[in-house]
C-alpha cells in the first residue's frame, strides 16, 4: 500500500493596528508550541498577511512585533489550516 500524503498543516493569520489596519513588514514567529519549533522569524506581505507550517497538531502562540508594538495569540491546529488575527501597538 502506497504511503499516505497528508496536507501539511498550516497557520494563516494577520496582523492589524489597534484600529484595525494591516500592518505590513510586521515581524511574526512561532512562541511556542507542542513540539520543538525552529528559531525563525517571517514578515508580513503588504496586506499584513502571513502563512507558516507547524510541524505537528496542536496548540501554538504566534507572535508579532513592530516597531510601535507587539502582539500574540494562541492557535489550535488539528488539521489543515487554522487562522489568526493578531493585533499590534
């Protein structure tokens, strides 16, 4: 029997203002989760999006930093793709 694929499992979020704005170039990173995560950060695209894979189902914080502030929330990923908004300032 051939080896199953799974869909990878994925956090989709953004990061806004506090009066709602998207904030691009906003710094975003994986604060901790229910596995060893990589120390790496990701950037917002220009509508303050982001997209990053965890390695395992579970509860994780995203967080995200700018300049003027920083923010975090908590996710559960069981499968697939789980989304998140994060407000900064």
């Amino acid at each position: 029997m051939p080896a199953r694929i799974h869909d990878p499992l994925r956090i989709r979020g953004v990061v806004v203002d506090a009066q709602g704005r998207p904030v691009p170039g906003a710094r975003v990173a994986l604060g901790a989760g229910p596995a060893a995560l990589p120390d790496i950060a990701l950037l917002t695209d220009d509508d303050g999006s982001f997209w990053v894979e965890v390695p395992t189902p579970g509860e994780y914080a995203v967080l995200a930093s700018t300049d003027s502030g920083s923010g975090e929330a908590r996710v559960t990923v069981n499968s697939g793709e789980q989304s998140v908004r994060i407000v900064v300032g």
